[in-house]
C-alpha cells in the first residue's frame, strides 16, 4: 500500500473478462488500500445475475451508472437505475441482475460501479456516507 494514496484513471485498472459481454475493470484492489477498500466497475448484459451470497468481512456498496438492476437484499427486492445505491451489510444475503431493456455500452461508460468496503469502514452508517466517503477530494 502507497502509504500517499493511490489515483487510478479513467480507462485504467486491471481488466477481468468475467463472461461474453460481462467484464469489470478493477479500480482499488485490496492489496492496494491496505485490505480496507476494493473497487470496480462493471459492465452487466442485461440478464446477467450474481447469484444470493453473503461476505462475513466486508459490507458491499453498489451504485447503478446506467441500466437497471434489481437488487435483493436479504428478503427485499429494489429495482433501480441510474444513480440508484444499495448497501449490502456483511451477513446479510444478496444477490442482484441486470434487468434494463438495453445492455449497457462499456464506450459510453454504461457501466455499473460495486464497493466493497471492508469491516474497517463499518462506522459508516448509511449508503450515501460510503460512497461520499469514497469521493471526497
């Protein structure tokens, strides 16, 4: 860990070619942020799902920059678009798919963005105090 801090810019990040179509560029890894922050975007064809599971560690933020998702957080379902935000307690069982008429385009930066935040950040109390704290400058 950059004991300085760490930028990581637009179109850069490690690439990870999950599936046809689906890819996530990694922003933040772990081993970069002293295992308190990893960050990436994604991009999620529509029906694309992320299967219900849990992480005992880390409590995970997701934030919709285009498309639709329909997140399940323990027994709730929430469907959202853009600028939508949903906080996944660690514990807690999710699960999440792409649901929008259109899968989005990596070229106009129609991609979704998922925060893991680790049990480091867990005074945190709502979503938008993750995500700001993630975008203060």
């Amino acid at each position: 860990m950059d004991p300085n801090g760490l930028v990581v810019m637009p179109g850069k990040g490690r690439a990870w070619k999950m599936a046809p179509g689906r890819s996530s560029t990694l922003k933040l890894r772990n081993g970069e942020t002293g295992e308190s922050v990893m960050i990436f975007e994604e991009v999620a064809p529509v029906g694309t799902v992320t299967p219900m599971h849990l992480h005992h560690d880390s409590d995970e933020v997701a934030y919709v920059l285009s498309g639709e998702i329909t997140f399940k957080i323990g027994d709730a379902v929430t469907v959202g678009g853009p600028g939508t935000c949903a906080f996944m307690p660690h514990d807690v069982a999710h699960a999440w798919k792409s649901t929008g008429a259109e899968t989005p385009e990596p070229s106009s930066r129609s991609v979704g963005l998922t925060t893991t935040i680790s049990s480091k950040s867990k005074g945190l109390s709502t979503c938008q105090e993750q995500v700001s704290s993630l975008s203060r400058v």
